[in-house]
C-alpha cells in the first residue's frame, strides 16, 4: 500500500482516519443524514441521535441496537380522518440516515432483518428506512464476558454489510470501504491510505478479541437437537425461573414479532394504525381466538429459544442470534442461552 494522498478511490479500499478527525467523517455525513451513534446515557452506552463527533462513545457492547432506527419500537403506519369522505395517509420515512459505529453482531442483525422483512411480503416501512441507511461498521478489539458472535460467525471481524468499516488502532481507525456510497464520502473527506503495518495491527487487534471471547454455544447439529428435544425435562426447569418480563427480546437486535392497532380519538373521526414490538415471552402474544396457545412460561422460552437456534434456519436459512450477549446481560433471572442450548444438548458445550 502505497502512502498516497487522496487518490480516486474504490470498493475494497482501506484508509486511515486519525482520530481527532472523527469530526470530518461526521460533518460530510451529517450534510445529508441523521446521524445516530453510541452515546453514554446514566452510566450506559446507548445508540442516539448525535450533531458532532465528540459525544461518540468508545464501547464494548450497548443497551440496545440500533435496530430501532430500522424497525422502530412503535410508530404510526398510517393515519385516517372522516371528513367528505375517508382519508388515509402512510407515513413512509424519507429521511436518510447513518448508524454509526455499529458492531459486526448488530450489522449481521441488520442483515437477518433484511431477509425476515422481504420474506413473505416486502414490508414498506422497514424497507424505506434501510434503503436511506449508511451503515458505519466498528469491528470488536475488546469483547464483553457475554459475547458469543465468534460461535455464530457474526464476529468480531465484520466482512460484509457495511458501507465504511472502522477499526480502532489506537490513536487512528483504519477505514476499509464497502460500498460506492462510502467511496464517496471518504473521496469527499480526502483520507490517505493505510500502510501494511496498520493492516497487520488491525488483524492482531482483531485476533486478540477473538481470543479473548470465553463464551461459547456449540451449534453443531443444534437445529436437529432442539427439534428433537422439545419434551426435555429442562425446558420446565428453566420456564420456572423466567419471570416472563420479555427484556431478553426488547434487547436482542434480531427479534422482529410486532403487534398492529387502530386507535380512534373522542370525536370518533381520527384514527392512527400504530404498530409496536411484541413479544413470544408475554402470556397474550399467543392469544388468539379460542384460548392462549402458549399459557406456560416453559412453552414461551421453549419458543424463544428454539425460534433462535432452530425454526429461524428453516426460514431464512440463518441462525436469529447474533451472539450479542444481550439477552444474557439484561436478564434479571440470570438466565443464559448458550447454557440453555448446552442443557438441552446434554451438558456437553
Ligand atoms: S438471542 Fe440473545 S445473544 Fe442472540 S442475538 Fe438475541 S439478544 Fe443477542
Ligand atoms: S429476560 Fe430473562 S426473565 Fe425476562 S423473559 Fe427473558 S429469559 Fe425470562
């Protein structure tokens, strides 16, 4: 790699960013883009909207993904009024926007929801915010005790899904670039390239967060292993101790179930179509006409679980756990579901 000053650039190029000159990445963004990135809010690392470089965060991990600026927790789909006649308008998002910073487990999400949202129907609300999304990947050079990507293949090197791919050297990012989009911006910035001995150093830093992740899940056969397994003795075991409080998948960046409302106002003329994130883990998801399908707690965590590593390769051909560790973290009931997997496969990890 020769050390060229701005050079046209391609697909597959990889520059150097120093850090102090985060700013400039961020201003050729934010001419056109909503920017949201880590930020630390009460103690934890949060995804959100920020003007300038300097509130970014350096983190391991974040409370939530930035899956809510693709599939948001609740929004309003299309709104009615009763006038002449009926009126109803969508509500498509037209602003375009980057996600900044975001880690190979959360962009691999990103990729699962691409599939999930163009599976049986194309959804137009996801769609129209995916397709005004820059992505700015940040691969791993640290890892936190509950990540397990390394065991699903979504980490902590990130080689797809990106359009600029940031890894953290120290005093500078290499940026390696991966799309026409991030050729433009990084042509706008004029960065020069990386040398040899960056790229080396970001392959050990890469190493050495790969081998210092200590969590595991053996998906060896696992899909076959849950089918097989769903009248385990385990699964009432750890039924009894999950509280049902459906944090694990308002965390976890994969999960996509939503629930679909009309809500009138008083004068009986307005109405709003408001979807919002729902959940396996809570007693009226499974509500239907007739009775309740999943009435113990056990049937939920059998779904959740099993849904994840099992049903989830039968319809997308993937795995719907990225190995974030986050459901993992944020359970109250300290439950783990590389240990759940390892319960059901017979103890052995
Ligand atoms: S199931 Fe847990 S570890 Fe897997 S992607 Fe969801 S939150 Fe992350
Ligand atoms: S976070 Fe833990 S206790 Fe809460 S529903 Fe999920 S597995 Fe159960």
């Amino acid at each position: 790699m020769a050390n060229q000053l701005v050079g046209k650039r391609k697909v597959g190029d990889t520059v150097l960013l120093k850090k102090k000159d985060m700013h400039r990445l961020v201003e050729a963004l934010a001419d056109e883009h909503n920017i949201f990135g880590p930020v630390r809010k009460d103690g934890q690392v949060v995804f959100s909207r920020i003007a300038q470089a300097t509130e970014l965060d350096y983190y391991v991990n974040s409370m939530m993904s930035p899956k809510k600026y693709l599939h948001r927790p609740r929004e309003i789909i299309l709104s009615g009024h009763i006038g002449d006649g009926f009126l109803a308008e969508e509500s498509i998002p037209d602003r375009k926007q980057v996600l900044m910073a975001v880690k190979p487990c959360d962009v691999h999400a990103i990729l699962y929801l691409d599939k999930v949202f163009n599976h049986d129907f194309q959804d137009p609300y996801y769609n129209a915010r995916r397709e005004k999304t820059f992505i700015v990947g940040l691969n791993c050079t640290e890892v936190g005790e509950n990540c397990f990507c390394s065991s699903m293949d979504t980490g902590p090197e990130l080689k797809e899904g990106y359009d600029l791919l940031l890894t953290n050297l120290g005093d500078r990012y290499t940026v390696d670039v991966g799309s026409e989009a991030g050729v433009e911006i990084v042509e706008r910035i004029g960065l020069e390239d990386a040398q040899i001995s960056d790229a080396m150093l970001k392959l050990r830093k890469i190493r050495v967060a790969r081998e210092q992740m200590s969590k595991r899940l053996n998906t060896k056969d696992l899909p076959q292993i849950l089918r097989a397994n769903l009248g385990h003795i385990y699964w009432p075991q750890v039924g009894e101790e999950c509280l049902g409080c459906a944090n694990c998948v308002m965390v976890c960046p994969t999960c996509y179930c939503y629930n679909v409302v009309d809500q009138v106002d008083m004068s009986l003329k307005n109405v709003e179509r408001i979807r919002s994130w729902d959940s396996c883990q809570v007693l009226d998801f499974a509500a239907v006409s007739g009775g309740n399908f999943r009435k113990e707690q056990a049937t939920r965590m059998k779904q959740f679980v099993c849904h994840k590593l099992s049903y989830s390769l039968d319809q997308y051909g993937l795995f719907g756990c990225v190995g974030c560790g986050r459901c993992i973290t944020w359970c109250p009931a300290e439950i783990d579901i590389t240990k759940v997997a390892q319960e059901i496969r017979g103890g052995e990890s």
